[in-house]
C-alpha cells in the first residue's frame, strides 16, 4: 500500500504578499478565518485580532495564499458579526486598529494577502446614522440613507409588504410613527438605500480606508441585493418569487443597476498598486454570475456549486464544465468553495446519506439519519483534492484542514444565530459550523484561549486537534499540507484537458506541465491511471485506485523535473 507520506513543504514567502503579480488571485488558496472562532488571546471566550497573528506561523506552514477576514467591525452580534455599526473601526472584543495593522505586517511578512469581508447591503441599527434616522421625521434626509416606507392601514400599522426576511419573520420593522423600515435579514439589520448619493460616497470611504492600511483585496456580502426597486406598488411575496420574471427585473435582487455601484468599485481598487481584488457573494443563476466577475466589475464571484452538489462523478464534472466556461466569458477565474460559516462542514455533509434533509439531521442533534463519518471525511478529502487541483481559486473554511465535523448538538440555550429564534425553532442555524478550533488536545478549550470558548465544545474535538495531528503522516492535517505544497509546484496555466474514456465513477483531467488528477467517485477499486502518483487523498494500492479517492500523478517527464 501507498501512503504518500513525503513531508509538506510550505512555499517560500514573498514580503509582499502571497504572489508577485496583480493577478496572485486567479488561482490562489484562499483561508476563511471567521475571527470570534479562530484563536482567543485574552480568555474572554472570544476570538480576536492578536489570536490570528499569533497563529500565523499555522497559516503560513499550512500554504494558503491569502486569508479572507469575516467581520471584525463593531457589532451587536445579531448575525454574527455581520450587523455592523461601524465599518472604519474594530470590534473592542476583538481588537484595536494597531494591532489590526500588526495582523496585516504578520500575514504580509509571511507571503499571505489579507482580503477583509465588506457588508454594504445593510448596517447595524445602532449605527450612527440610523440613530439617527429613527431620531428624525419622514421624509427627512436621515431617513432617505436606509429604506424607509409608509405602512398599510389607516395609520400605517400594517407592514408595506408581505415580504419575509432570510431568518424569518416580516422584512418590515415598524418604528411607531406609521414609517417601517426595510430588513432582508434580521431586524437588526436595515438595508441601505443604494439611490442615495450619501451611501455610495460613504462606501468608497470605506474601501479606501481599508486598502490604504495595506488590505489586498475584499470579499464583497450579498453583492446582488444592493440597488432596490422600491417603486409603488409594491409586489407581493409571490411576485417577487415568480420563475418567469426577466433578468435583471427583480424588485430586490441582481439589478442592472448594482453593476454601476462595481464599475465605480473597480475604478477605485486599480486606482492603487498592485490593484485591489474583490469577489461577489452573488446567488444569482448560473449565467448572471459572469456580470459580478468581469473585469470592470468586482473581477470575480462566488461558485457555489460543487457546495451544493451531491459526491457524484456526473454532477462534479458538470459543474466545472460549466464554470469554467463562465469564468473564461468573464475574463476572470472560477472560485471553488466546499465549505464555509454559513453551512454545514462538508465532511459532515457527505457522511449523510445521499438525499438527507440537513435541517431535519441538526434539528434531530445529528443522529437521525446516522451519520458515517470515516465515509464523510474520506470523502471530503476526496473532494478537496479535486477542487485544489482545478484551475481558478479555491476557499478553505477554518477547521476543515483539521477534518472538522459539524457540531450538531448544541444546546438551544447555546445557540447564537438569529436564523434559530426567527425561526421558531424550525431552523437550527449556523452555529454547528463556527464553534471555536481545537487547537490542542486538552484544556478549558483545547488551546482556543485561556478560558471557555463562546460557544460550547464537545469532548470529541480533542481527537481533531491541530497538535494531535502535527507531524501524523495519516491525518488530514498533514494531508492539506501536503496538497497545498504541491500545489503551489504545480501551479500553471488555466487550462484543463478532460480524460475521456475512465472507468464508471471517475473523473480525470490533465493539467498544463504534465500532471493529472483522478478522483474515483464510486466506492470499489479501479485501476490506477499512469504517471508518477504524488498526492493521494488516502492510502491506494499499486495498482488500484481505491473508492472515494483522489490521486494527483505527474508523467515521466514532469516527474524529472
């Protein structure tokens, strides 16, 4: 049996950041540090700035290219952090400006760009300027910044519309003087009025801020909700949701008019050198999503798709052929995400059976359906194989290098998401997927931080901690390690060259420089294809490609070099 057990060796750091060239982002590995889970310094229960610095070295040594920063701003924690009340500043939990500029020499001086997340649909309500806007009359300027509406009824005491919120509930918030204010998510989130001069200009203060501190690039929330229709009448909940509406007519969503607010982005992020990078949080169709990516726009954009795709050999290859045909009309690269914070961790996903209703499994406390998880994580490795070999960039989520499982059974006292209470305790949010690393095998939480975690860890993570898993040849850590490094070897032009005619259930494509990558979707053995294997997912024979593995192999001749 073959292990491939040769040691990972991480890619040699630039000062500037993770690539030399403006273009470091088409194909680079991108780690997503939700910041209150990642490391805890002070032993407040929450993670913080001086946490991730200090385990930058554990980046660094892992390979990645960048680090995408979920929200770190000053919030109320309705939605995680992603209700924010200022966007120039940081959380006192989580840190200070300094030691924000000392993160930023820290990634930088270890050849890692930084990509910090930006929330322009909507802000805190205790923001500033809608305090005062609820502080001011209809009508008033302070008003027009945020999307503010007449109620129904005689005195306005019925919502606008019957429109629901993401987490549930009415998307209308009264505030007692017959006005109501719009909220696509939870109440404590109202949506920017992106009509108003004001916002837009504020936006840009924004980005400036952050790129002049040294950021790389942004990762842009909700990028299709911006620009509204807010014209009256206004529909109702079925017409919104209506299958034939034409592109680019949705009252709320992926308007043609958001693309001037990205032209606009995009004038200011090549205003600097290197250029700032940007990608979309778009769920937009397939077809649309090219919009956000293109060059005079954000540049690049979410793909979602292998995340919500079953382990399946036909659907695997579909969703690439189909994205990377998207990024080449875009002029742009494709992103690949299997996992992140608002999702169950795909090595949980696939130790369901094929079908299951997530939502029922964390209502249930993950035990009905039964999950196998030696097969989830054997097939998550699997899988991130796969994407890391494809052409474009590829987003990590924290913890899934130490082959993290979801938490499923957090107490509902626990539970810190909006989607659980919104919901009435029909949803039980996202909580699973962004409960605190295990960093070491013991302690009050496992090398978290000095004292309890925010949120509460099982026993079992003692099993997947990083110190448990360093220098275990076996374990997924090492694993990641070991891919990252190759692929940083590997690295090479963006093209792709499918492998025709492979056993039922596998996958193969070649890659510029003579290497090729094989996945075996199935579950009994087929026979290794020809080259020189240099990663493999999990152990294979000599000649057979075991079930739900992937192989990376080089030919003679790249094998020489």
């Amino acid at each position: 049996m073959t292990d491939l057990l040769e040691p990972a060796t991480a890619p040699t750091a630039t000062p500037d950041g993770a690539a030399g060239d403006a273009t470091w982002w088409r194909q680079a590995v991108v780690y997503q540090v939700y910041p209150r889970s990642f490391a805890d310094s002070n032993g407040d229960g929450t993670g913080d700035l001086p946490g991730l610095t200090a385990r930058v070295p554990h980046l660094a040594r892992l390979g990645v290219d960048a680090v995408w920063l979920s929200p770190f701003y000053p919030s109320e924690l309705a939605d995680g952090g992603y209700d924010v009340a200022d966007h120039r500043d940081v959380d006192p939990r989580i840190g200070t400006l300094e030691q924000f500029d000392e993160l930023v020499a820290a990634l930088h001086g270890a050849g890692i760009k930084l990509i910090v997340d930006i929330v322009p649909n909507h802000s805190s309500d205790r923001h500033p300027w809608f305090r005062q806007a609820l502080a001011a009359a209809p009508g008033s300027p302070e008003r027009e910044r945020y999307v503010f509406r007449r109620g129904r009824g005689e005195h306005g005491e019925l919502p606008p519309s019957d429109w629901t919120a993401a987490f549930g509930g009415s998307a209308w918030e009264h505030v007692g003087d017959g006005e109501w204010y719009l909220h696509l998510f939870a109440p404590e989130q109202p949506d920017w009025n992106w009509a108003n001069p004001e916002v837009r200009e504020d936006h840009l203060s924004t980005l400036r801020f952050w790129a002049d501190r040294g950021v790389d690039g942004f990762r842009i929330d909700v990028a299709h909700a911006l620009t509204k229709d807010m014209s009256l009448p206004l529909p109702t909940a079925a017409e919104l949701a209506a299958d034939d509406l034409p592109d680019g007519a949705h009252r709320l969503f992926d308007r043609e008019e958001v693309h001037e607010v990205y032209r606009e982005w995009r004038r200011l992020f090549d205003s600097y050198d290197p250029p700032r990078t940007a990608v979309a949080e778009a769920w937009v169709p397939a077809h649309r999503r090219s919009r956000y990516a293109s060059p005079d726009g954000l540049g690049q954009a979410f793909n979602f798709d292998l995340l919500r795709s079953a382990f399946d050999a036909r659907s695997f290859r579909a969703v690439v052929e189909e994205n990377l045909a998207l990024a080449a009309r875009a002029g742009s690269s494709s992103t690949w995400v299997l996992s992140n914070h608002d999702v169950v961790r795909h090595a949980t996903r696939y130790a369901l059976p094929d079908g299951a209703d997530e939502e029922a499994w964390l209502l249930s406390g993950g035990t009905e359906p039964p999950a196998d998880h030696g097969r989830g994580l054997r097939r998550a490795r699997a899988a991130t194989a796969f994407v890391l070999a494809l052409p474009g960039s590829t987003y990590l989520y924290q913890g899934e290098e130490l082959g993290l499982p979801e938490v499923a059974d957090l107490p509902a006292g626990a539970l810190q998401d909006p989607t659980w209470v919104r919901s009435g305790g029909t949803r039980k949010g996202r909580d699973g997927c962004r409960v605190p690393l295990p960093w070491e095998a013991s302690g009050t939480s496992f090398g978290f931080g000095p004292g309890p975690a925010h949120l509460p860890q099982p026993g079992w993570y003692a099993g997947f901690a990083a110190d448990v898993q360093d220098g275990d040849p076996a374990s997924t850590l090492e694993f990641y390690r070991r891919a990252l490094a190759r692929r940083a070897r590997l690295r090479c032009a963006e093209d792709l060259e499918w492998v025709e005619g492979t056993p039922e259930g596998v996958v193969a494509f070649r890659r510029p420089g003579g290497w090729t990558c094989a996945t075996n979707f199935g579950t009994d053995p087929v026979p290794l294809p020809a080259g020189q294997v240099v990663l493999s997912s999990g152990p294979i024979g000599e000649t057979l490609l075991g079930g739900e593995t992937t192989v990376w192999l080089e030919d003679e001749a790249g094998a020489a070099r």
